[in-house]
C-alpha cells in the first residue's frame, strides 16, 4: 500500500468523471480545486463526480477548496511592455498604459509598500525595487530587463498584508464551499496564525466542518510558522510563490522545518508546486523531479500534490501514476528520516497513548495499529510518528473519512453504529482490513463519543 497520499488538480484536461476515476484508480487521494479559475456550476459538477467515483470504487477521498486570496497582478494591457534594467517605470491601479504609459495594476498597493521595498514582477523574472511614491503613483527601479504581460502576478517580499489575506471573491469561495461537499479549505497568503482565526470564525459561523489548510508561501508565515502549524488542520509547502518571496535557495531548508514541525504537532504536511512539471508537456519526469518526490516522501509528508500536471498537462492520469510509483518505491527501499521523531509532540495523554501504540506494536510484531477514532485525532497522531505498521482508522463519519483520505498511511473504514469498542475486531475483519491469526494494537478512548479521549491501548489476537 501507498503510505504517501496524491493531490491532483482539477483543470480543463481532468474535468470529467472518467478521468476523475482513472486518476483515483491510479492513486489519487485528494482533489484540489483551484478557485483561482471556473465557476461555481462547474465546481458542482466536479464535486459530484468525485464523490460518485469514489463511491463506485469503494474508497474515500478529500476534496480541497483552494481559495484565490490577494493575488495581486498587473492589469490589462495590449501587447507585451518591454522593461530595462536602469530605466525606472511606474505602476498605478486602474491606469491606462497606452495613454499614460503607467503600468496597471488590478489591487491597489499603494498605501501599503515603502521606498525600498521590492517588487517582483511575473513570478520574479523582472526584479525591481520601489524608488518612490506619489500621487497614487509607484516608481520603481528595475534590475534587469524582460518583457511582461497582461494580469502577471506581483510579489512582495517586504510588505506586510496581514488583515486582506481573505478578498470579496473569498468570502464568496468560502460561503458557497459552505453549502457543497467540501472537506478542506486552503488559505492562501498566510501571514500569521490570526488568519487562519478568521476563516474558522467564518467557517463556523456558515455552520462548515471543512478544516483549513495554511499555504506557506510568504516571510511573514515562515517567521510565525509553528503558530500557524497549531492554530491549522493541515499545511501546504506552496514552493511557487515561497521562491520568489524568499529565494529559491531557502526553499528546501523551509520544507525540511516546516515537516518536522508538522510532524511534532500531528499535523498533516503537503509539498506542492512543480514536482513533476515536465509531464505538463511530457510521458516521463526529469530525473530531478523524480528525486524531488522521492526526498519528500522520505522526509515524511502527508501528500505530494499535482498542479498543472493534472489541471492543464497532456498526460493527467500517466502523472498520477507516476507520482505514486516514485512514492511506493521511496517507501519500499528507505526508511522516513527519523531526524523529526525525538520532536513529536507527547504532552497530551492521547499523543502519550498513540507513541506507546508505535512501541507495543513493534515489540509484538502487529499486523495494524487499529485508531477508534471520533475525529481522526488518533489516527493522526499515529501517523505524525511515521510507524512501519500499517495504520487503520475506524471512524463513524464519511466527512472523517474523506479528511484521513489526505493523512499519510491511514487507511480508513466507516462503521455505521458507534458502539464504541465493542467487537472492532470482527468488525475490522469483516472490512478486510486484518485477516485472521494476525495480532493488531487497538486504540480508543471508553468515552464513547467523546473527541480526544482517547485513553485505551489493547493488544488483539484476529
């Protein structure tokens, strides 16, 4: 069994229920559904496919809203504008370039950069540094020269946008994902754990159970980073804009932090942005991008997601299967790196109970390690330490079900009747989850019904 869970993008060439399948078949877990692009009739469409394709082939999967945020970008433009490094250029929301030759911009910034601050244009290829502000006008220094396009993206390393992470086009994302079949919610543009408060008062205020995903792509998170990991469901390693932000260098560093804190807080962890970018054109990755996954896989992530690939490349379903070939080979030859493992949070009585699970297992060589799980708590936890025993969850809710579906190595069945403890092992036999004879860990909680009570650790003979 893959241990590693697949995220694949939605896009025009995956936006059908036979593709959509496929790609379960060939070991999709989740699916992201980027609000950046479609409508809301299309994400009905697409939602509805997704659940009928897992229901078809007997599995559970997540469905991952991905809400725009404050992705500021140029403005419309005829033509592409030539920019030279030394010659200075302004920009201004809502100008006309050919009438002022003020380069437009859609988000006004104004009011929130400062000389000295930089600016980088179309995912960092024209570099620039602000030189000064007037008018509503921005000046800024170019620092080499490239041509830019109409509606290409702005970063901004040095400005702090804490308060506007959550847009109109947001709060509209957010209310409609409250009223369909939806299990995560990512954030973009994190600045701080403040942020991911405010969406869950929203959440929770819209009477959603979606839990959150904090995308880590900016220097205000990373410097808040465990703050952000507590206050989250699950993180993205959204390595894209993180680049350009902080420099593509810092990247590897970042992702090797941020696992081994998501790892210590039971958190689950995702790796994104072009792990197998040659299959948007080609059959076959780099031999760097196959290293890329493997290393994470390594390293201990939740999931490995799939952008363009999946969403836009020629060869969706071949890129899944790809992805999860490099992952059971990786999993198959090298232990995860125990370098996060001495960090793992055991100050709760049910992180205490899933770490003493781990050991007992190992010492009466069990087949599984069983999580009863009201929230999928446990089996979280079990899963943040990385066993070799396979893990499987035992849940009461599809929602919780289709939650697990992004955790590493958890395998999860539905029980239709909590009744606790009672008989979980015929009833795991029966899902065929164990097989008679073999020896399995349980942990629960006596507390039937109760999130977080775990408090049992039972050893059972099938």
């Amino acid at each position: 069994m893959k241990q590693t869970k697949i995220i694949a993008t939605v896009g025009p060439v995956s936006s059908s229920k036979e593709t959509i399948k496929a790609m379960i078949e060939r070991g999709a877990n989740t699916f992201r559904l980027n609000f950046s692009h479609g409508t809301h009739d299309e994400r009905h469409e697409q939602i509805a496919w997704i659940r009928e394709s897992a229901n078809e082939l007997g599995t559970s999967v997540a469905i991952l809203q991905d809400l725009q945020g404050p992705k500021i970008r140029l403005g419309d433009f005829e033509d592409a504008i030539e920019i030279h490094a030394g010659e200075e250029i302004r920009l201004k929301m809502g100008e006309s370039f050919a009438e002022s030759g003020i380069i437009p911009l859609q988000y006004d910034i104004y009011p929130r950069v400062e000389v000295g601050h930089r600016l980088y244009i179309f995912d960092g290829k024209v570099k620039t540094h602000i030189t000064k502000k007037e008018d509503g006008i921005i000046y800024a220094m170019p620092e080499n020269s490239g041509k830019v396009t109409k509606r290409k993206g702005l970063n901004l390393p040095d400005t702090d946008f804490t308060g506007e992470v959550i847009t109109e086009k947001d709060k509209a994302d957010i209310t409609f994902g409250a009223t369909v079949d939806l299990d995560y919610v990512a954030l973009s543009f994190v600045n701080n754990a403040s942020d991911i408060h405010d969406l869950r008062a929203m959440l929770n205020e819209l009477g959603s159970d979606a839990h959150i995903v904090a995308k880590i792509e900016t220097i205000a998170a990373l410097n808040d980073i465990e703050n952000i990991i507590k206050a989250s469901d699950a993180i993205m390693v959204a390595r894209g804009d993180m680049a350009v932000e902080v420099g593509a260098e810092v990247v590897p560093i970042e992702q090797r932090r941020i696992v081994s804190l998501c790892r210590k807080h039971a958190t689950p962890v995702i790796i994104a942005t072009q792990m197998l970018a040659s299959m948007v054109d080609m059959m076959e990755p780099s031999r760097a991008e196959v290293s890329d996954v493997a290393t994470a896989v390594i390293m201990g992530t939740d999931a490995v997601m799939l952008s363009d690939e999946t969403a836009n490349g020629a060869y969706p379903v071949q890129a899944v299967a790809t992805m999860a070939r490099i992952a059971e080979y990786a999993e198959a030859h090298t232990p995860v790196d125990t370098l996060f493992l001495d960090s793992v949070d055991t100050e709760s009585l049910q992180a205490s109970m899933c770490s003493a699970a781990i050991h007992i297992a190992n010492d009466v060589k069990a087949s599984t390690i069983i999580a009863d799980t009201q929230t999928g708590g446990s089996a979280r936890h079990i899963a943040a330490r990385r066993p070799s025993t396979p893990i499987a969850a035992v849940t009461y809710s599809q929602r919780v079900a289709n939650q697990l579906a992004l955790v590493r190595g958890v395998r999860t069945v539905i029980r239709e009747e909590n009744t606790g403890n009672e008989k979980l092992s015929s009833f795991v036999r029966e899902a065929g989850l164990v097989e008679a004879g073999n020896t399995v860990v349980i942990v629960a909680g006596n507390q039937i019904g109760k999130a977080g009570g775990t408090d049992t650790v039972k050893v059972r003979i099938i």
